[in-house]
C-alpha cells in the first residue's frame, strides 16, 4: 500500500473502495497573489512553554484565530492550502472551460464541464430521483439464489460499490516489475472495524445513528424492508468482527498470501468465485490474498445469512456508494450521518463548492494536466531534486554513523537509498480519457461512467509489467507519498508551495517544512513495513537477525511512547496502528535537521530572525505544516482509524524525542534523555 503523507477526512461514503480519499475544506480565503509570510510570528503564543507544549506555543494564537469553519471537521494548514487551490485555481479552470462553446466530445473541456454542468443541473437530479440507480438494484432484487447474487456483486464492484471483499491489481510485492491481483477485505459503510466493535459511549452513539441514518434512507427511497438499519449494522458487524484489525493489515508479509485461484473454492464453497472473477472482468490462476481465515469465515458467514439479507445489504451498497449524486434529501441525509455525526462537521458546503470538489475527485487527472499547465513553474522541479539529493545525501552519512546497526546491513540500506527514484509535479505522459461518455443531464452516470473506464484502466494491467512512470495521486493533490514496490517517492505539483515550499523564506523554514516532509516520506522506504522491501521494490528481508532486533526494538520503544498519549477523554493514539508514520516523522524531522547543518558547513551562522535562531526556526517551520485544529469527533476517528497521528501530537510527540529540539529551546528532562529513540 502506497504511504501518504497525510490523509484527510472521508466524509462522503467512499467512491472507490480501496484508494479514494476525499479532501478537506475550509474557510479563510487567501487571494493567490497574497504572500505568504514565511513563518508569521503573529501565530505564536509565548504564554506556552516551548519545551511541553510546542504545538501551543508555535501555534497557540494561530488556531485560536482560525476556529474551524462550520463546513470543516479539521482546520489547519492542509485544509487551508486546499481551499485556496479549490476556489481560486481549480474554479478559475473550470471557470474558463465554462466559456468554451460546444467543446468536442470526450475533450477535458467536455468531460469536465459536462460533469460539472451535470453536478450543478439540481432541476434534472430532482426530477430523476432514484432512478439511475434502479436497474441495479432491481437486479440485486432478482437473484433467485447467493450464487446469482454473488455473480452480480462483481458487476456491480466495477462500479465502486463495495461488497465483503474487493479485488485489485497492483504491483506483486515479491515480483515488483509484474502486476498482480489482490483480493481484501471491504464493504464496511463505516470503513473500520473499530466503529463496529468499540464499547466507548460515543462509538455506541454513532452506531445508534447509523441505524436510524440507514431507516432513513430506505424510506427515502420507498423501499419497503423491516427494520434495514439494524439489518445492515447487524450484518456488517459480524463481518467487521471477522475482518483484521487496521494495525494487523500493516504487516505485508502476512498480508500477502498468494494461492492459486481453485483454493479459492476450498476456503469459501458458498461464494462463487468463478462467476464473480467473470463478472468483475478478470481471469486468473492466482490471487494474492489479505487474509485466508477471512475468506473462509466470510463464505460459513454467506451462507449462514439469509438471502433477504444478504439482498438488503447490496441494496444498501448501491445506495451508499450512490448517495451524494442523488436529490437534496439523501445527499443531505448522508451528510448529516458521515459528516456531522462522524466528524463534527455542522453545515454543508455550498452546492458549486461540492461540484468543484466532486470535479477534482472524478476527473482529476485531466483537470491536473490543466492545472500544471498553469500553476507549476518547472523551476520548482529543479530546486526539489536538489533538496531531494542533499536529504539522501545525509541518509547515507546517518546510516554510517547509525550505533545499532552492524556493517552488512548498513552496505544493504544504503544501496536502497541509492536505489530510490522519485518523481516530482506531474506524470510525464497522460492517459486518454476521451472515450468516457459524460452528458450535461446524467449525473449517476457520468460518475458510473468514469467508474467504468477506472476499471477497465485497472484491470488492463493484470498479469503486465508494472508501468513504472505511472501517478496514484494528481498533480493538484496537497500530499506526498511513497511507493515501496517501485522504491520510490512522489510529490505533487501542489505541495510545492508555501507554507510546505516558500522560495521566498529563509532555508531554516524550508527544511523544516518541505526537507522534513521529503525525509518524512524517504524515511518510509526504512519505517517497519518499508525495511521489510529491498532497493528493487521486492518484499525481502536484508537484515541481520541481530539488526532487525534491535530495530524492532527501538520501533516498540516508539509504539509505547504513542500509545501512552491521551487526545482526547477514553481515546488513545495506537502506537501500532502509526508506527510507521511516527517513525517517518521522527526520521524526517532529523534528516531534515542534519540536511540544513550542512548547508550551513563552512558559511557564517545565519542571523536571528524575529528574536529566534535558524534551529528554533528549522523547528517553527515544521510546526507550521502541522498546525490545525479539529472537532472532537474527528479527533476519535483519526486515533481510531488512521495511520498518522493527530497533527498537534506529529509536533508535540515528536520534537522532544530529539536532543537538537532541546538544545535548540534550552529544554531540560525531555523524553530525548530518557528515551533516546534514535532510529535513523
Ligand atoms: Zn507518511
């Protein structure tokens, strides 16, 4: 799985199961040719003590100015960044194309303006209601049997509507230049077990919620099921129950379970694989699998539920996955369940804000290569590889003076630094999108139209060499990501501007922001799951048994250390859960550190700058990135659910863990001298 450097909330039921993650929003508009200072000392809050609550003092002004916005769950950095890039720049390109008379079919002007005309053209969704939807769920009302059922769960995965389990292609971890196909777990409408099983007086709320949220919707749509709520929670909880948990998914080498495709039949007889595979458009004869005990629990499941059920819940799928681009009243409804319920987000963004919103997620590769057309200056490509090049080159010096790590291992790991390649702005080549048929007037099926050609894009690649130059994220995205089986890590046009990269600031705001995030996302290439992949992208282990303990050692010191940390009433960070990502902080952090030392070998010590020396700022400007706040209940699902810890803790659990942080403010005591955690 591709590391990202954050992940923003999911708010709207998630189109495409496995990957999709839907953007933030936010309130304060900055006009683009604003300058943004390069670290504005207005935000801080000297009544708080740098050395115990860096997030308070560096920010501690800034986000009592910054309330979160009432259409927002988190208010911070991201979010604001997204905003503007939304509203001023990704608008002002749809805006132009707008003007455009009768474009030529299946042109970016077309596909976007048609999508965009068709999100917007609420007389037309009114009037069509449900039914786009109808002839899929008519179908999933004629399966006479599971079998027919299960066969049509694989037409209808083409389209992104979930089912217990969810079939991908994607590069084979022990052959990295092969595509593979991979078959997980899914079909939860509330993404993670957590929310199924946890006995906190909150999450019972939510449940509570959930069922009447899902009564709701069936009477919405004049679907006449007993009790479908309680139906729905009861069945998915017994699935989320035999499903691993988020931290156990972490482990790739037991994630990765290849078998040839009959197994399939032996583990779980009551699904028919066969008719699914043909259905979903695939042939294989084998299949990596997350888990074998899940498919065998998931088929004595199948058949142990009644096919009423079983029906009410794909049904359910249908709508779910569909919901946001049908009438007010249901996409107004399934606000009200996945975001203010979930995240504490209170009003609903405007409906031309969705549309934009909704552009960028469906269309967003032809968008972005508008979008770098005109807001990416190749200079910044240069400047990133520089910077690229001076973290690797302080990897391998710190790799050299590592104390835990023997000769061997260290040959191994700096010949995967050597190995890693990255990419910067945006793809080199574009795909064809030209044959998706989008119409003014159709929204559902636009969407299951670009659905469609996902997949077919997906599925083309089973079985082929790995295109290597190929994008996950788009140009316009503000994240990062690293992708262990092409050893390599991305950064999007979008990231590369204030307050992550600022030509305009001073080097020691620089390296804390946009070098920390770069070693951040180096970093993962050696966090608990990157080690476990060589420099060729392959699953395999280069580690003396004597290294690899004491690693794993250090990475439980880590785990403890986070998962002692209360966010919030009852909730806890799961050091297992962000290991890894607590790791890449750490190391980026470091890295970063080191990078900006030696930059400065042999130069004269920069001035101070508003009363603080270029370390205290190295240091400000990483807290800058991270600065955010967030409504208590996005707090709970991000401990919940997510591998990142919560913004103020990427700051406030991890600066003390370095001596340089205390050297840098005078600290005494930190968990710098206790603990010593020092990976790489
Ligand atoms: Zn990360």
């Amino acid at each position: 799985m591709k590391k990202l450097l954050v992940s923003l909330m999911i708010t709207l039921p998630v189109l495409a199961m496995l990957f999709t993650i839907s953007c933030n929003n936010i309130k304060k508009t900055q006009s683009s040719e604003a300058k943004v200072l390069a670290f504005d000392i207005s935000g801080i809050d000297s009544t708080k003590q740098p050395c115990t609550d860096f997030d308070g003092f560096a920010n501690g002004n800034w986000k009592k100015h910054n309330p979160i916005p009432s259409t927002e769950g988190a208010w911070g950095s991201f979010e604001v960044l997204d905003k503007e890039n939304r509203e001023v720049k990704i608008k002002g390109i749809i805006n132009e194309l707008l003007k455009q008379e009768n474009p030529a079919k299946g042109s970016e002007a077309q596909l976007i303006t048609g999508y965009y005309r068709s999100y917007l053209d609420t007389v037309t969704i009114a009037k069509r209601g449900i039914t786009p939807i109808v002839p899929l769920t008519d179908k999933v009302l004629a399966a006479k049997n599971v079998s027919e059922l299960i066969a049509l769960a694989g037409e209808l995965a083409q389209i992104n509507i979930s089912g217990p389990f969810g079939v991908y292609v994607n590069a084979d971890d022990r052959n990295s230049s092969m595509n593979a196909i991979f078959m997980g777990q899914g079909g939860l409408s509330m993404h993670d077990r957590n929310y199924y099983e946890n006995k906190d007086s909150a999450m019972i709320k939510i449940r509570a919620e959930f069922v009447k949220h899902v009564d709701k919707m069936f009477s919405m749509a004049g679907w006449n099921v007993s009790s479908p709520g309680q139906t729905i929670l009861d069945f998915e909880t017994k699935l989320a129950l035999i499903q691993l948990k988020n931290f156990e998914m972490r482990d790739p080498v037991k994630i990765y379970n290849k078998i040839p495709f009959s197994e399939l039949q032996k583990l779980a007889p009551a699904i028919n694989w066969a008719d699914y595979y043909k259905n979903y458009g695939l042939h294989t004869d084998t299949v990596i699998v997350q888990d074998k005990n899940y498919l065998k629990n998931l088929g004595l499941l199948i058949k142990a539920t009644p096919l009423e059920v079983l029906k009410t819940y794909f049904r359910w799928q249908v709508l779910l996955t569909y919901s946001g681009l049908l009438p007010t009243q249901f996409n107004k409804e399934s606000f009200h369940f996945f975001s203010t319920i979930m995240y504490g987000v209170k009003a609903q963004r405007p409906r031309e804000e969705r549309a934009i919103m909704s552009v960028n997620r469906r269309l967003g590769m032809p968008l972005g290569k508008l979008y770098v057309a005109k807001y990416f200056p190749e200079s910044s490509k240069k400047k990133v590889v520089e910077m690229i090049e001076n973290v690797r080159s302080v990897y391998r010096d710190r790799i050299d003076k590592l104390s835990w790590m023997s000769a061997p291992t260290k040959e191994k790991a700096k010949k995967k630094l050597a190995a890693f390649t990255w990419k910067i702005g945006y793809p080199d080549t574009w795909k064809d999108y030209s044959s998706i048929d989008i119409q003014n007037d159709k929204l559902v099926e636009n969407s299951m139209n670009i659905a469609l050609w996902e997949h077919h894009d997906m599925i083309s690649k089973a079985g082929k060499p790995v295109d290597k130059k190929e994008w996950d994220m788009t140009p316009q995205t503000i994240n990062a990501y690293n992708n262990p089986t092409n050893n390599e890590i991305v950064f999007p046009a979008a990231i590369l501007q204030p307050p992550f990269f600022n030509p305009d600031a001073d080097d020691a705001i620089n390296y804390g922001a946009i070098i920390g995030v770069i070693g951040h996302e180096m970093t993962h290439g050696f966090d608990d799951q990157g080690a476990q992949y060589d420099g060729n992208g392959n699953l395999s282990n280069w580690w003396t048994p004597e290294d690899s303990k004491n690693f794993i050692a250090l990475g439980k010191k880590l785990e403890d250390y986070f998962s002692s940390i209360e966010v919030t009433k009852g909730f806890k960070i799961n050091g297992k859960l962000t290991l890894g990502e607590n790791i890449a902080d750490l190391g980026g952090l470091t890295l970063g550190y080191y990078a900006l030392e030696k930059s400065l070998a042999g130069k004269k010590t920069p001035e101070k700058i508003d009363g603080f020396t270029y370390q205290q700022r190295f240091f400000l400007g990483w807290a800058q990135v991270w600065r955010e706040n967030m409504t208590n209940e996005s707090l709970i699902n991000q401990v919940q659910t997510n591998e990142h810890s919560p913004a103020r803790w990427r700051i406030n659990a991890t600066v003390p863990l370095m001596k340089e942080f205390s050297e840098a403010f005078g600290c005494k005591g930190t968990v710098a001298d206790t603990l010593k955690i020092v990976i790489w």
